[in-house]
C-alpha cells in the first residue's frame, strides 16, 4: 500500500504560506505594478513552475494544471489589484487571509486531532480555528503596513481589527461543503467585507449606537416573537430562527421598522408560496427540504447581502445607493423564491438559461414562463413596498425590478453550470443572487437619473 506523500502536501502548503511574504512588496508597489508582477507569476505557475517544482502538485492537478490551486492563486492576487487598485491595503490584507489563513488551516488539521465540523466532516475545528488566528493576524499586519499607500488612511480600527473579521468571515466560507476553489473563495471573502468596513463612517457610529439603544428592547422582542412563531409553525429550524432574529434586529435598527416590514413581507411570500402546489412538488421530489423549514444558511443567503445594505444604509454617507442595494436584495430573494416555487408548481414548460434545452421541473437553473412572471409581479410587488413604507423614492422603482431579474436569471445560469457538479449550493446561488440584483440596481438607479 502506497502511504501518501505529508511531506509534499506539507511543503505545498509553506510555500503557499510564504507566498504571503511578497505582500509587503505591496507598501512600496503601485497598483500598475503590482498587477504586472501578479501576471508575470501567473504566467511563471502555469508554465514554469510545472517544470521545476513537480511534487508541489497533487495527482489531479497534473492534468488540470491551469485550474489548479497553485496557478489560481496568482490569479486571485491579479483580480484583487484590478478590482481594488486604490486600496492595497484592502489587497495586501485579503492576501494575507489567503495565505496565512487558508494554509495553516491546512497544516493544522492534518496535525492537530480535532473533532469535525458537523455540516462538513472534511473540516476539522483545530483547521478552522488556526485560519483565524493566522490569518487575522497577518491580515491586520499587512493592511497596518499598507495603511499609507491609502489617502487619506482608513481608520485606525479598520486596519487593526476588520481583517480578524474578514478572516473569520473567510474561514466560514472556507468550510461551505463546495467544490469551489478556495484560493478564489477565500480572498473574495475577506475583500469584500474588507471592502464593506471601508465605507462605514467612524462620525456616525456615535449616533447610530445611541439611537439603537432606544430602539434595542422593542427589536428584540418583535424578533425573538416572529422567530418564535416561524419555529412552532414550522417554517424554520432553530438555527433559521436564531439566524432570522438577529438579522432582523440588525434591520430595525439600522433601516426602521419599515425596513422590518419588508423583511417580513419577502419572508411572508417565501413560506406562502413554497406551499403552492405542493402535492405536485412532493410527487415530482422537488419540494423543498425539511418540508419547507429553513435553517440559517437560508437565512444569511437570502438576507445576508440586504442586512450588510442596512448597516451601511445607517453607517456611511452613501446611504441611498445602500437603501436601494436593502431593497434590491430583498426583492431579488423574494421574487426567486416566487418564480421557483410557482415554476415547480405549475410550470409547463422549463428550460435551461445558457442553452434553452427542455429539462424537467426543478432542475437547478431551469426557468419557465409561469415562474419567470411570477417573480416579475413578486420582484414589483416588493419593490413598491420599499416605495411606500418611505425607503426609496418611486423613481427608483424600474431599477429595482430590473436589477431582481437580473439577479434572478444570473442566478439560473450560474446554477445550470455550477451546482451540478457541486462547485457551488444553492445557498451560494441565492446569495450571489442578492449580490448581483444589488449591484445592478444601484447601476440602474444611477443610470436612470
């Protein structure tokens, strides 16, 4: 029996470790620079570094070498210079996180006896707890060392401690049971909540905290009753409970009870719907799981990027374009889950986004005409909600429902192409769901004025 090669994988991941190390370079670089250097070494890893450094490649990565870990590891650093060529501390952190994080986690859960993460047993905790430490330390030293290449310079705070909560956000993301490359998962995690701290404005902090206090007590309760109610009702788990409350406290206080009030409604149509035809859904095995009940990773993927707009909709300066990305979001969840379930209850015909091909019902990114409606009246309906409960103005009314189906057919390819073969979930695919119909509804917006 041929034992496995540790050492190889152990010195795979030092290297991958040290590779941290060109970080610094990132103080004395300009982003023209840099980007230039990280092509250079993605161009080295796909056609060099085969020759001269073998055994730093797993069995498979042999025959898929342009895919692998060791070449799309440059190219994460590549595509953080591009996307952020003003904030190298932003990138120089996210690399760290990369680096540090995601190789000791390695390192450790091979070493360490631990017990497993129970939602994904190739997971350990001892692997899970040194991506933090590791990488929320190098994370906060290079965005520290970096911090003079930005003008003016981020907060004092920001540099020191949101990279411990990109890494924690990261290693999170880090044990989703994906199939998705984690030298790409990770760095985008930790960049974009990176990203979303640099915009929160340290002056409004004061208020907003004071302001909750008030509001606080009243939040709570109002939460903790619905989360209640959803769990003996049968729509939620404990954890979608737990999850639901505290997402919903962070949204009446940042954005109201209006904000609240729309929250309720997307959830409101999510359960209604998902029981519309469920006898035909239940026949064809397409009804949802856990008969309906949804858990936390439900809730974070359907509200999550609408709960990051609220805080910043109270937190930053450009709190219109984030009520817009609160709305857009929640729209975005709410009219995918009405095209879903009507398409599986009574779509005639599905078809599949990139290709047109005729699949059954329920086939993962497969839309029809019924569903597709459907989530057009939700995606409105939502979104005129957002309107009268004083959260944004009609004019921004088209961007909504445009940036929603947007999403919502984004979200249909993606799913065709990527969650057969188990690169990404669903969970996944209803949060980049939200993501995009946010970010193309402020563009809309904007480009509609």
């Amino acid at each position: 029996m041929t034992r496995p090669r540790r050492s190889s994988e152990d010195g795979r991941q030092l290297v991958h470790v040290a590779m941290g190390g060109f970080a610094l370079l990132l103080r004395y670089l300009s982003a023209a620079e840099g980007t230039v250097l990280a092509g250079v070494a993605v161009a080295f890893n796909m056609y060099a570094l085969p020759r001269i450094a073998g055994p730093l490649y797993r069995p498979v990565e042999a025959r898929q070498r342009f895919l692998s870990g060791i070449t799309l590891y440059p190219v994460a650093v590549l595509l953080l210079l591009l996307t952020f060529p003003d904030r190298r501390d932003i990138v120089a952190s996210a690399w760290g996180v990369l680096a540090f994080g995601d190789g000791m986690a390695t390192i450790a859960g091979r070493h360490i006896g631990s017990p497993r993460l129970p939602w994904n047993r190739e997971k350990s905790i001892a692997g899970t707890v040194a991506f933090i430490l590791f990488g929320g330390a190098a994370g906060s030293f290079l965005c520290w060392w970096c911090r003079s290449t930005v003008i003016p310079p981020a907060y004092p705070w920001f540099s020191i401690w949101m990279p411990w909560v990109a890494a924690a956000a990261a290693a999170l993301v880090e044990t989703i049971p994906i199939r998705l490359n984690d030298n790409i998962s990770v760095p985008a995690t930790a960049a974009a909540v990176l990203w979303w701290a640099s915009l929160v404005s340290e002056d409004l902090i004061g208020n907003v905290a004071a302001a909750s206090m008030r509001t606080l007590p009243i939040a709570v309760g109002a939460n903790a009753a619905v989360a209640a109610g959803g769990y003996f009702a049968g729509t939620v788990t404990v954890s979608g409970a737990i999850a639901g409350a505290l997402l919903g406290i962070i949204i009446v206080v940042t954005t109201g009870w209006g904000g609240w009030a729309l929250l309720l409604a997307t959830f409101a149509v999510a359960v209604v719907t998902s029981r519309l035809g469920l006898r035909r859904k239940t026949l064809l095995g397409i009804a949802e799981a856990r008969g309906g009940r949804r858990g936390a990773g439900n809730a974070v993927a359907n509200t999550g990027v609408a709960a990051a707009a609220a805080v910043l909709a109270a937190l930053s300066y450009a709190s219109d374009a984030a009520r817009i990305a609160f709305v857009a979001a929640l729209a975005a969840g709410g009219s995918d889950t009405v095209a879903s379930e009507i398409g599986k209850a009574w779509g005639r015909r599905t078809f599949l986004v990139p290709t047109l091909a005729r699949v059954p019902p329920g086939t993962s990114g497969a839309v029809s005409a019924e569903g597709t409606a459907a989530g057009l009246l939700g995606a409105l309906a939502l979104g005129a909600l957002g309107v009268l409960v004083g959260l944004l103005p009609m004019a921004t009314l088209p961007a909504i429902v445009v940036g929603a189906t947007i999403g919502a057919f984004a979200e249909s390819a993606l799913g065709a192409t990527l969650e057969a073969p188990g690169i990404v979930n669903n969970d996944v695919l209803n949060f980049l769901n939200t993501a995009i119909a946010a970010a193309a509804a402020i563009f809309l917006a904007g480009a509609f004025r």
